[in-house]
C-alpha cells in the first residue's frame, strides 16, 4: 500500500458515508456515478480492505470503514484548517509578526501604526522588541526578528543586508532652562563650550560619536564627556532637568518640556549654529537581504513607508 492518499478520494469516502448512495454522492462530487465508483475502489485497492458492503438496495460502511471513515473526517478538517491558515498568512489576515525598534523608532515612527495594523488584522500577533539596534541585529541575524527600525550605521554598505532609509527626524542637545549656558541671555553659548558639561544619550553610535568630536572642536580620539549612557527615558529626562548635564536625543521626546519652558533647546542656540544635519537623526528599516519577509512583515512595512509619504507630504 502507498503511503500517499489523495485527499480527493477521502472526500468522495465522506461523501458516500454521508449518502450512503452512489448516485446521490457522485452528484456532490460533480462526478458521473461510474467516475465515483472507481474512485471508491480505487482507495479499497490502495488501502487492501474493502470498506462498503453494496446490495442492491442499500450500501453500508464496513466496521473497519467506519474507523477509517472517522478519521478521514479529521484529516479532512485539518486540511480546511491548514487552507485558511494558508490563506490568512498570505493575506496577511493571521499568524504572529516579530520584529525590532528602538526606543528613537518607537518615538518617531510607530506612533499610530500597531493599532492600525491590529485593528484592520485583528488575527494577528505581534511581538515587537524595544532594545539597542546591535542587539536587534544579532537577533536578526538568528531569525528571531524579521527586521528591525534603528539607526542602521555601517549596514547600508553591507550585502547581507536590505536598507530602507526613512526620513531623519529634528533632534538637538537640551538642557534644563536654568542652566549655566544660558546664564547670558545677551551672549550666545560657543559649540566649544558644549564639552564641558556632562552628557546623556541614549547608546551612540560611533558614527555619531566621531560626528560630534568635530562639531564641538574635540580631539578625534577623546573620549566624549557622555557621562549617562541610558534607555531610560524617564531618567534621561530626570537627570537633564535637575543637573547641569546636556541631553543628546530627538525632539520627539522632550516636546512636552519644550512647551512647557522647562528645557532648552540648546543646539538652536549655539553660535555659530550647528548645521542642520547635525540636529538630525536618521534610521532605516532593516532586514536580511537574501530571506523573503512574511506578507505580515511586508504589511507592517508598506504601514510605516506609507506613513513616511503621508508625513513628507504634509511637511
């Protein structure tokens, strides 16, 4: 006997269970009666039993029929199960989407999406990790994330990665309102007198670092003065309102302080100003290059390009 059976034919051995009449289970079948009887004895061949008694007038399932006829019904219903999953998959209807962002992508780009994707895919689990874009990209690398937005560094310039850069968002250097810098309302801080306060930022990367060594006339190779290295929102802007420290972030986060008078946008302060890439932050959709992304992933970010281009429009 072989091992592979046609589940076409488990159909027609359900539907002559169900009928118990070879004319009326063909006619389900959209087959002639002849078609659908070798059908029948075809899968009495392959299986080496017979599992119908025919008379004349009656047709009834055989004992061992009846066990296989049972559990032809439950293959049959895990093959509808397994057909809408399919579907649903394909569609983006279902299934579960995994992938990263950080805390600046949270910020600035997710706003607003997960509940439109939730809401329109109700079906769908998602599983998003928040953490820092080299620990996102090893998991990338493992498969545990179908991609990840951050700040993609050097990636652009590697093949094993596909990188969608999005639009930068303002970003700047604040402090709190009373701060020395400011002191002089008449006399605008220099960049160069930046370096000698404390610093906090979320983890910089040395791009970036090596970016501000020479917008704040710093050695190449010093350390930056970065004394709060933090994920933490909330302390980052704690230590920023009650110390002297400067804040490295995007505007995003601090917007409520700035409206309310208690920090400072320092970076527009400055004279001479900072150029205007320098009070920018960039990130980009990553994901490997050679792996196929889920219609689920493809959904979640054709949401965030399509939200890139509602928002240059509206700029």
């Amino acid at each position: 006997m072989t091992t592979s059976i046609e589940l076409k034919r488990l159909q027609h051995l359900v539907l002559l269970a169900d009928e118990l009449n070879f004319s009326r289970a063909a006619e389900r079948a959209h087959l002639s009666q002849t078609a659908f009887s070798r059908s029948i004895q075809a899968l009495e061949a392959e299986f080496g039993m017979r599992l119908f008694d025919r008379g004349t007038r009656s047709v009834r399932a055989t004992t061992t029929g009846l066990h296989l006829i049972a559990r032809a019904r439950e293959l049959l219903a895990r093959a509808r199960d397994l057909a809408q999953e399919v579907t649903y998959l394909s569609q983006a209807e279902g299934g579960t989407l995994s992938f990263g962002a950080s805390l600046f992508a949270v910020d600035s780009v997710l706003p607003g999406l997960l509940p439109q994707l939730t809401q329109s895919r109700p079906g769908v689990r998602l599983n998003v990790e928040v953490s820092q874009w080299e620990i996102m990209l090893q998991h990338l690398e493992s498969e545990q994330i179908e991609f990840f937005i951050a700040y993609a560094g050097h990636l652009a310039q590697d093949a094993r990665f596909a990188v969608v850069p999005l639009a930068p968002r303002p970003a700047s250097i604040y402090c709190r309102a009373g701060h020395p810098l400011l002191a002089d309302p008449a006399r605008a801080p220099h960049p160069k007198q930046v370096p000698l306060y404390p610093w906090a930022a979320v983890q910089l990367d040395s791009s970036i670092a090596q970016q501000l060594r020479g917008l704040f006339g710093m050695p190449a190779s010093g350390d930056l003065p970065l004394t709060m290295s933090c994920d933490s929102q909330a302390l980052l802007r704690e230590t920023t309102l009650n110390s002297d420290t400067l804040l490295f972030t995007w505007a995003a986060l601090v917007e409520a302080d700035l409206q309310r008078g208690t920090l400072v946008d320092l970076g527009q302060r400055l004279r001479p100003a900072l150029p205007a890439q320098a009070r920018q932050l960039g990130c980009a959709i990553v994901h490997l290059a050679d792996r196929t992304l889920s219609p689920l992933a493809q959904r979640m970010i054709g949401l965030v390009l399509q939200a890139e281009q509602t928002h240059a429009q509206g700029s």
